[in-house]
C-alpha cells in the first residue's frame, strides 16, 4: 500500500494558504497540513488595503507586471506566464469572490471587505482537506534522509516528505531557509516615506504635485530617480514617487542609514532650458503681474511661494524686475533643488522588506529549492518586493500557486 504524501507549509499568510490549497488540490490524497504561530491566521490579508484588501492589480501583461518588482522582475516573467493577476481574479470568482477594479489599477473585493477574502481562503483550505493548526510555533526545522523534521515549541515532532517555507519577513523562517543550505540576502525595509526637514517645506502639508521627479545623489554609478505625484507631510515627503525611489532605493538608503540628498524637480515637463525661456517669455507677456501670485504652473500657490522666497525674491517683486541672478536661482529651485533625507517613516500599515533567500537558488518553475530537494519556498521570504498597489499580494499568490503545482512521484517509489 502507497505511503501518504505528507505536505507541511510553515506559515498561515497568503503564500502559505494558496500553496497548501494548490497542493491539496492537485494532491487529494495527501495529508497538508498549515502550521501558524499566530491564534489567527491571515493576519496581513486582515489589514492590507485599509482593512479592504488589496489583492491584487489589473496589469494582465507580464511583461508589463515585473516592472513594478524592484527585486524578482526577471524570475517572475516566466512566473507570471504560468500564473498571473488575471488567473487571481478567475480564481477569486471561481470560489465565490468578485474583484473590482479601481481608477488606479488596484483590485478589490467588491464587499470593500478583507474578511471576503479570509473567509474564501480559510472555506476552500478546509474543503480542500488542510489541516489548520494555529497557535503552533515552530522551534526548527532539519531534514533526514528522506523527510524533514519540524519540532515545535511545545516539542512535538511533526514529519513531512514536502516542506513549503511561507513566514514573510520573519527572521525565524530566514533562520530554517539557512540552516538547509539557503543564503539569505539581508532584509532591509522597502516602500517608505522620506523624513525632510527643510524650510521650503514648513507650513505645506496635505499639498499634493501631481508630475514631480525625484533624484537620489550620491549614490556613485547606479542612477535612481523617479517620477509621479508627491505629498508634502509633516514630516517630509511621501506620495508614489517618493515610494517608487524607497523601494528602488532600499539598498542603498540602508546603507547611508537613510541620510542622503535628493534632488526635486517640481516641475517635471520641464528642464532648466525650457524653464529659463519659459521665464523669459513670462517677463514680456506678464511684466506687471507679481511674480509670487501670477506663474502660470501647475503648482499649489503656497509652494510656488515658498520656493519664490526662498530664492531670495520679494513678494512684492514683478515679473518685469526679474534679475538674472533671482531668473536662474528660481530655475535651480524649480528643476534641481536639493533635499536632505533625515530618516526614513513607514508608510500606511504597509511593511516591505527587500532581502530573503537567494532567488538563483530556486527553481521558479516549481518553486523548489536547487539546494534541497522537497523544499519549497512562497511569498515575501523570498528576495521579491512590489510596489504597493497589490503586487505583493500577487506575488504570494503565483509562488504560492507554483509551489502547489508540482507533480510528486508517489513517495515510495523514490530513492
């Protein structure tokens, strides 16, 4: 008589649900079985969104998708050949749970409900056979000859022929990746707000600019800038632009403990040429209109005043007494001005890390490890980070899918 196929997937998030269902069900007659330290399982599907759940972004082009992945573009292409947003949102419906799409791209459960979600997950896992085990940390993981070992906390010894790692961002699960061979690249945050102190900024937060590129200097060979809307904050900055350059970035802010310059240009349809000239022409066409009131910019007033001010020009001052000196430090301001980072500020209930086992020591096929065999791996534990907007979530699905797909020979027939 065939031995049962024992499945064991550490970690009860959304990797870990959607490889263990996927296992379940390309594998009916094996034991899978989700170990969650936690008492509830899914607990960043609970908060995601705003407590409605991101789950995912209507970019149905893989080729299009990876670009959104700071770290995993290049494995997730073929990934997302296999299993993308679009196949998330059949399977959503197919069990019961209709997406809908926002004006930014972003997918959610039409119920505006994480729960929808967490209910879907945790009905179909049951229907499917898994085996939830909440409460039950895992103290360490090893492998035998032929099955690996997991002992809990309460030192109990649980046995699989399959083991799926899907902890995040938990140091423990980087801990277990290592201790069977894995090299772990440093997790380091990702997706972050920029902490500025600076005078241009005082007294503007809550304006937002819409078409805004941002630089990071000092940063040698690798050239990091991005653009799209900016918000200015109490404390800083934020916006998309600003957390495209945090996660393209991360590394590297890490690495200057968050402390690095940044140029801003406010202004992103133009350069310092077509500024001056546009400035210029603003001089003949407007020449008795004050230059703090009257510009012409898709700017919010009160920044457009600020940066007056701060290049030294009077409120009060025309635009036919523009100087060429005040002319070209305007410019500089508008197109190059520079900011000082101070620190870094998380960003929503968003927490991203970039770092994680090594991606060329997987199999993106299967999802497997190269370095030992029965060992698979899902979700954010692995070096891949998305932007926010659902990509992240994505992500967790595909790898988690893959990893379930894999056909297993029956397990006495290995050698």
């Amino acid at each position: 008589m065939a031995q049962k196929l024992k499945i064991i997937v550490i970690g009860g998030g959304a990797a870990g649900f959607f490889g263990a269902i996927a296992a379940a069900t390309n594998h009916p007659h094996a034991e899978v079985m989700i170990l969650e330290a936690g008492n509830q399982p899914l607990a960043k599907v609970k908060i995601s969104g705003g407590g409605r759940c991101n789950v995912t972004h209507n970019c149905f082009n893989p080729a299009e998708l990876v670009k959104y992945y700071p770290r995993g573009a290049k494995e997730l292409r073929g990934a997302f050949s296999r299993f993308q947003p679009q196949d998330t949102v059949k399977w959503f419906q197919n069990h019961g749970v209709k997406l809908k799409t926002e004006a930014d791209g972003r997918m959610f459960p039409v119920t505006n409900n994480s729960q929808t979600i967490i209910d879907c997950l945790t009905q179909t896992a049951k229907q499917s056979g898994v085996k939830l085990l909440t409460r039950t940390p895992v103290k360490n993981v090893s492998k035998s000859a032929r099955q690996f070992l997991v002992q809990l906390k309460s030192g109990k010894i649980f046995t699989g022929d399959r083991l799926l790692i899907a902890t995040g961002s938990n140091p423990l699960g980087y801990h277990w990746a290592e201790s069977l061979g894995h090299t772990i690249q440093k997790p380091v945050p990702s997706l972050f707000t920029f902490k500025i102190k600076d005078s241009r900024l005082e007294n503007l937060a809550g304006i937002t600019v819409e078409n805004v590129a941002i630089k990071l200097l000092n940063t040698g060979k690798i050239k990091l800038q991005q653009t799209g809307s900016l918000l200015v904050t109490h404390w800083g900055i934020s916006g998309p632009a600003v957390l495209k350059l945090s996660a393209w970035g991360a590394r590297i802010l890490h690495e200057n403990n968050y402390q690095l310059p940044i140029a801003i240009n406010w202004l992103h349809n133009y350069n310092q040429e077509t500024l001056h000239q546009h400035f210029l022409e603003l001089k003949q066409n407007i020449s008795r209109q004050k230059i703090a009131n009257y510009h012409q910019f898709p700017l919010p007033k009160r920044l457009w005043q600020s940066l007056v001010n701060n290049s030294g020009i009077n409120q009060d001052r025309i635009w036919a007494q523009l100087s060429k000196k005040e002319l070209n430090e305007l410019v500089e301001q508008l197109t190059r001005g520079i900011y000082q980072i101070e620190g870094k500020g998380l960003f929503k209930e968003e927490f991203v890390t970039c770092g994680g086992v090594t991606l060329k020591e997987i199999n993106f096929q299967t999802m497997e490890s190269k370095i030992c065999s029965g060992l698979y791996f899902a979700g954010e534990i692995l070096d891949i980070d998305g932007l926010t907007g659902g990509f992240n979530f994505q992500s967790a699905w595909t790898t988690g899918w893959l990893a379930g797909q894999r056909e297993f020979r029956n397990v006495n027939s290995e050698s």
